[in-house]
C-alpha cells in the first residue's frame, strides 16, 4: 500500500540501470529529520518520568488528599491500564488519520490533563486525570516510534535513531527518582505532574514545523467492535497482573485474568476472520517480528522487575535516601543507553540471532549477581547487578525495537508499533507482578519476627519491608532492631530467589528467541531472489 512521508523519501524514476540501482537505495535522513528525532525524544522522556515519579509522590499527595486504600491503587494503576488498553487502536488509528496529527492531538490533551491532574482537588479527580492521562498517552507513544519509521529509511539511520529513542526510556527511568526528589523537596506534589507541560508546549511549537505527516492513504476504517474488544481484553488482564502483584491470587484477579484471556481468544478470531483487521495477526506469522515483540518483552520484564526490588533494597535495607537511590540507580539507565547506541555498530559485525540473545544472557548475568545478595551486600554488588540487566535490556531492545519496524511495510508502521508498545507495557507490568509476587512469598515465608509483638505490629510488618520497618520506628529498641534485621534479612533470601528465577527466565528466552531468529533469518533469505545477471 502506499504510505505518505516525507518528501525525501519518494522514488524517483529510473532511467537506466544506474538510476534503477540507485531508486532502490533507500534515501539518507538529513539534519531536518536528525531535530526531529530530538522532538520525539520529548513524549518518551516525558512518559518514562511520568511511570517513576509519581511513586515518590504517593506520600504527600496521600496526606493532602486522604484516598482510600482502594482509591490509592486506582491513582497508581489506571495510568497504565488505559495506556496498555489503547495502545494497539491507536497505533492504527495513527496509520489512518496521520502519525503527526495523533501525537500533536495526545500532547495538547497530555498537557491540558497534567494541569488538571495537578490542582485535583480530591482523589476522584486525581483518579479521572490519570485515566484521561493514559488516554493521551497512548496516542503519544505508537506516535513517536511510526514516525522514526518514515524518517529514517536507510537501515542503519533507522537503528541509530531507535536507538537514541529507546535511550529515552532509560533516561527518563533515571531521571525520574531525581527529578521528583527535588520538586517534593521544594514544592507540592502536583509539581510532578505540572513538569509535563513545558516539555509538551515545546513538542507542540516544534512538531508541525520538523516532522512530516505520514499516514496510510488506504488505511481500511476502524471496526468499532475490535476496537471494543482490544481494550476489554487489555484491561482486566492487565488489571488482574497487578492486582496479583499486591494482593496475591485473589478470585478477583483470576477472574480478571479469565476475562482477559478469554475476551482475547474472541478478539484474535475476530482480526483472523476480517479482511481489514485493528490487528493484523498475520504479522506474527512472520518468525523475525513475533521472536522480537516476545524479546522486546523479556528485556523489559527483566528491567522493570529488578527495578522494583532494587529500589527497595537501596532504601530499606541499606538505609539510603530515596535521592541517593535514584543516584545509585544512574549507572544502570547509562549503561542501557550506551548498549542501546552500542547495538548500532555491533549489528554490523553479528546477526541478530546473536546480539539478541547476548543481551538476554547480559540480564541473565545480572540476575546471577542478583542470587549472591545478602542483608550485609554493599551498594557496588547493587550497582553491578543494574549495570549488567540495563547493558542487557538496552541491546536487546534496541534491536528488537528496530526489527520489529523493518520487518513491516511502512503503511503498517503505526500498528506495528502498537504492539510493540503493548509488549513494553505487559512487560513492565509482569516483571513487577511476577517477581514481585515471588518476592513476597519469600519475605513472608521466611520472616523470623520477634517475640513479644501484638497482633497489629506483627501483621503490617509480615506484609512488607516497608511496613516492618515504618512500624519499628515506634517500638523500643530492644525490639525494633531484630525486628528490622529479621525482615532485612528475609526480604535479601526474597532477592535471592527472586533473582534465581529472572536468571532462569532470561537463559530460556535467551535460547528460545535466537533460535527463533536464526530460523527466521535462514528463511528471509532463502526467499530473497537471485540477483539478475
């Protein structure tokens, strides 16, 4: 099909073998599409801030606002259950009405809903500003990754720029405790959510000016019904994922997950059977694409499942601020996008099939280090343990990120990008609800609680670390300490085992997707044509 873009990149016509040659060579971005790609780095930056931040604010924005416990996991969750639930239809949706057009939509409503998200006056508006936050979005990210699509179609310009892109993923990871450390420190908690609004106006002034339109013309129109179907699949799975992560299989989140599940077998026969499906399952016949979304996932299942246990080591266990943390935690996000930018050069010396794999097997070694953590370990084994996952999990998605885009006409960008974006959410939401329900088994399974605590004292500190030490602060020293070590302790054998099986996991997926990728390769290219002669 045909698809609009920039006017760099339209053939020419050939009028001799030389030209023909050279019309199949795909035009080199300039420096027009190179300030484009900072503008686009703007919503990633923005959005991966926005997913850390917000847990630094939980403390004060709970004392001014009084949420219940219910309320308060609706503040948290419903962000990202919108954005996972409307990933995919706006993702073709951009095919359809145009790329630029959806991401400048999502940064006037992203901005506008910030400012609203910021003055809530109680926590029913914060809950209905979140939402409408995920709503926008959504729109914003598929955005920004079909774009780069169009931009850039020379392959290695394409990988370089996914690459600065993913890295705003990292950065924003980084940046996030940091920056939200220092605006609690001096200001009230909506400052978190007021930050998105310079960045947005900026993106809004600069977008129209830099970055081409791009649709596809052809683009069949939106079938209400799948459209229906996709977030009514998304959302109670991705409900039940998080609702395990902090209550544990509850018949309410099995019953969310059986929903999802099943809501999702009537969505993909629904795509099989349409001529113009939302999704088109039919990508992931194609071995390259479904082994990368699958890779894509792993990396940040990887990433993301180790950052929340990670944090609550530096903090709970070794005492630390959570600005300092956020410090500790730097090197790691840098690592990731040096490994990120790194992938460029090293995808021409190896395959894929290889240098996916290794960034697995990168995760993998930090998940080893991970399984050697005790009560007594220092910051560097921490910080040696990020490194090696954020080396991993930059590489590997980088790659991907860029596979996933090459291996789909430029018409299917949007859509492509959707998915792959579903993939980053579910994720970041398993890695959180898998380890870090393994993780509370472990802590609760293994605590030696002193003697002498009442019932009240005894059930919040079996619950988390957290609650074990907020609830020491008010007992006699006598008790509070072997109450402090004892979960110390147990949440460090939780880390251990909980890194055993991110190991485990990450060497499976590791061999899994190589293979996956080898035979895809061996595929795409016993099907390419033999040059004429």
């Amino acid at each position: 099909m045909p698809d609009t873009q920039s006017p760099t990149t339209a053939p020419r016509p050939a009028h001799s073998a030389a030209t023909s040659t050279a019309e199949h060579t795909p035009a080199r971005a300039g420096k027009r599409a190179w300030l484009a790609l900072a503008v686009l780095m703007l919503p990633v930056l923005l959005v991966s801030i926005d997913n850390t931040v917000l847990s630094f604010a939980i403390p004060q924005l709970s004392l001014a606002l009084s949420p219940s416990a219910t309320q308060l996991l609706w503040i948290v969750d419903i962000y990202p259950l919108m954005l996972a639930g409307l990933l995919v239809t706006m993702g073709t949706l951009g095919d359809r009405v145009g790329r630029r057009r959806l991401l400048l939509l999502g940064a006037a409503g992203f901005g506008v809903v910030s400012v609203y998200a910021a003055f809530a006056a109680d926590a029913s508006h914060l809950i209905a500003a979140r939402a409408l936050l995920g709503f926008f979005g959504a729109m914003l990210m598929p955005s920004t990754l079909s774009l780069l699509r169009n931009l850039f179609i020379d392959d290695n310009q394409r990988r370089l720029a996914i690459a600065v892109w993913a890295s705003g993923f990292s950065a924003g990871a980084a940046l996030g405790p940091i920056v939200g450390g220092w605006l609690l420190e001096h200001f009230w908690w909506g400052s978190v959510f007021l930050l998105n609004v310079p960045v947005l106006v900026a993106l809004l002034v600069a977008a129209p000016f830099l970055i081409p339109e791009s649709r596809n013309p052809l683009a069949a129109r939106l079938d209400p019904l799948s459209v229906v179907l996709s977030i009514s699949t998304m959302l109670p799975f991705v409900f039940g994922i998080k609702t395990v992560s902090t209550h544990g299989a509850t018949p309410l989140a099995l019953a969310s997950l059986a929903t999802g599940v099943v809501l999702g077998i009537v969505f993909v026969r629904r795509q099989i059977g349409r001529s113009d499906p939302l999704l088109d399952i039919r990508l992931f016949r194609s071995r390259v694409f479904s082994a990368s979304v699958t890779a894509n996932f792993m990396a940040v299942f990887a990433f993301s499942g180790l950052v929340f246990f990670v944090s609550q080591y530096l903090q709970l266990v070794l005492g630390l601020s959570p600005m300092t943390a956020g410090w500790y935690l730097l090197p790691g996000a840098v690592a990731s996008v040096v490994m990120g930018l790194a992938a460029v050069a090293l995808a021409k010396m190896a395959p894929m099939w290889v240098l996916v794999p290794a960034g697995l097997l990168l995760a993998a070694g930090g998940y080893a280090v991970g399984t050697t953590i005790t009560g007594s370990s220092s910051v560097g084994v921490i910080v040696a343990l990020f490194v090696l996952v954020g080396s991993g999990a930059g590489l590997a998605e980088t790659l991907t990120n860029d596979a996933i885009l090459a291996s789909v006409p430029p018409e299917r960008a949007g859509a492509a990008s959707g998915i792959s974006e579903t993939a980053y959410e579910l994720g970041a939401s398993l890695g959180v609800a898998v380890l870090g329900s393994v993780l509370a088994v472990f802590y609760r399974t293994h605590l030696e609680l002193p003697a002498g605590l009442d019932a009240a004292t005894t059930d919040a500190a079996s619950q988390t670390l957290g609650g074990a030490v907020h609830v020491a602060e008010s007992l006699p020293s006598g008790v509070a300490g072997p109450l402090v070590d004892a979960a110390r302790d147990a949440f460090s054998q939780g880390v251990v085992a909980t890194s055993g099986i991110g190991l485990a996991l990450m060497v499976a997926a590791a061999l899994g997707v190589g293979l996956a990728l080898r035979s895809g390769s061996r595929r795409a290219t016993a099907t390419v044509p033999a040059p004429e002669r």
